[in-house]
C-alpha cells in the first residue's frame, strides 16, 4: 500500500520556480482565467533565465492596457508609462543607460495605435530594444473596444456588426520599418516562444515578437468562439508554422489559418552604432576628448 507524504505544516512552502524573475508578493494576477498573458510572461522570463542575463541589467517598460500591467510583476527595474509611450520611454532609458537590455512589453492598442508613431521610428532607427507585442485583438481592459488588429468582419463593443477596418499585418509593418528580427508565435506554442524571445533578447537592434493570445471575456464571447480552450484548439489547428515566409503573405483573417514562425533576422547597424562611427569619423583624435559619446560604454 503507497503511503503520500504530507508536508510538516510548519514548512516553509516550495519555491516558485520563477519567483526570482517575478513579483510573488503580487500574486494572484489580474488577467482573466484563460487569458494568455500569463502564458507570455512565462516565456518572457524563462527566456530571461535561459539567456544568462544579469537581471539587474535588464530593464521593462509597459503602457496601458491588459498587458500593459505585465511590468508590475516583474522582478526587475521597470516602468509602467503612459498609454502609448513605452517606445518613447525605453528609447531614452537606452541612450541614458545603454548598458541596460531594455524590453518594451505591452499589447496591440498601446503599442499599435496611439503608439504606432513611436513604433515605425524606433524600426527605423534600429534603436536597440525588444518589442514584445501580445495581440488579443481588441482593447480588452476598457470593454473590448475595435483595434488596429481587430480582423475584418469580427465583432468588437464599438463594431457591433463587424470591423470593416483593414487591420495592421504587424509582421510586415515591423519589417518594412527596419527591424532586424520579426517573428510570431500563439501562447500555445509557447516552447518555441521561449526560444524567439531568447533570439531576440540576444540580438542587437530592434528585434519585435507577435503573441497571438486569446482574450475569451471579450473578444471570444463577443464573436461567440467559445472559451479559452476552444481558442487554443483553434490555434492547434488552424496555426503554420513557416519559417522565412513573406511577411507580406501572413496577415490575419477572422479565423482562419495563422501563419506562424521567424520571419526575418537580419543584421543592420543599430542607431548608437551609427551615431558613433560618424563622430568617431567626423573628430579623429580629438573624439577622446569629449570622452567618447552617446552611448559609448
């Protein structure tokens, strides 16, 4: 007969196994049960772990929103910004401090809409940051609101019969802007997730990740596609994962496949790179006088 071990009620419970990347202390989280933002975060910081980083060199920044809250659970230096701005933010946080790994981590609204202006010119740039973009398809925190991913013919709180809007394909957008490496993933395929954000973590320049993530309070019930595990059933099913594929080929339709994989990687100087060689080029010997430049550590 198999005897289970109790643990002695004055035991210390076990250690969480990110706990020293997250914020137990603010534990439970606020996201909805089946919501996927939990599930990216956990790849977020098991890439942390997995890329060796001194945790007190890394640094994320969030806006509003859903995942706009992921900065505050986080056990590193982090700001929590303005709707909109945390690309704003994280640029001058690296060219003040460009020792730092500086992560922008936010969703489709803050990052896409009000601070899609912020986004075309920090890839163009090659500003040296990570772009983690989870995408849930609408402005979930304010009442499941239309977005600028929202695919046409899906229902949101302001498109009562359908978005009739042409969505961003991010992808793309994030390519012909400059960035270096582009890539998506769902939360379902979360090992190759970790994997990605290692990549892009480890990468100099602007390197951007797409997470497909369910939201099933809102834009699920919304468009009647079940709970959160009908969503992750569909994206077993309806997801391809192809490595190389043209990011002009891999926007999203109302249900319909999702095109998944690492679509660009790609070397460029970044901006502190250029800034740099240029003085360095323009001063010659007298650049060490003015003890280097922006960004020269």
């Amino acid at each position: 007969m198999s005897t289970v071990l109790k643990p002695r009620p004055d035991a210390a419970p076990p250690e969480h196994p990110m706990e020293s990347i997250l914020r137990m202390d603010r534990m439970p989280h606020i996201w909805c049960p089946s919501c996927g933002i939990g599930t990216a975060v956990n790849c977020f910081a098991s890439a942390v772990r997995k890329a060796e980083f001194d945790l007190d060199k890394v640094s994320i920044v969030s806006g509003i929103g859903c995942t706009g809250r992921v900065a505050g659970y986080l056990r590193l230096d982090s700001f929590h910004t303005t709707h909109g701005r945390p690309i704003a933010f994280a640029t001058g946080l690296k060219l003040a401090r460009p020792d730092l790994k500086v992560v922008v981590f936010s969703g489709d609204g803050d990052l896409m809409a009000i601070g899609g202006n912020h986004f075309i010119h920090a890839a163009r740039r090659n500003q040296d940051l990570t772009i983690i973009c989870v995408n849930n398809f609408n402005y979930a925190m304010t009442g499941g609101q239309l977005a600028p991913t929202t695919p046409v013919t899906a229902r949101a709180s302001t498109a009562p019969y359908g978005n009739y809007d042409a969505p961003f394909n991010l992808p793309f957008l994030a390519e012909s802007c400059g960035a270096v490496y582009v890539a998506r993933w769902t939360v379902l395929h979360f090992r190759r997730l970790i994997q990605s954000m290692t990549k892009a973590l480890t990468k100099p320049g602007f390197t951007f990740i797409e997470v497909i993530a369910p939201c099933a309070t809102l834009y699920a019930r919304k468009n009647k596609l079940g709970d959160g595990r009908d969503l992750l059933r569909f994206y077993q099913e309806q997801s391809e994962v192809r490595h190389g594929a043209s990011t002009k080929d891999v926007d999203i339709d109302f249900q319909k496949k999702i095109i998944c994989g690492e679509f660009v990687d790609r070397e460029r100087p970044t901006f502190l790179e250029r800034m740099n060689g240029m003085y360095k080029a323009r001063l010659g010997d007298d650049y060490a006088e003015y003890g280097g430049c922006c960004g020269e550590v």
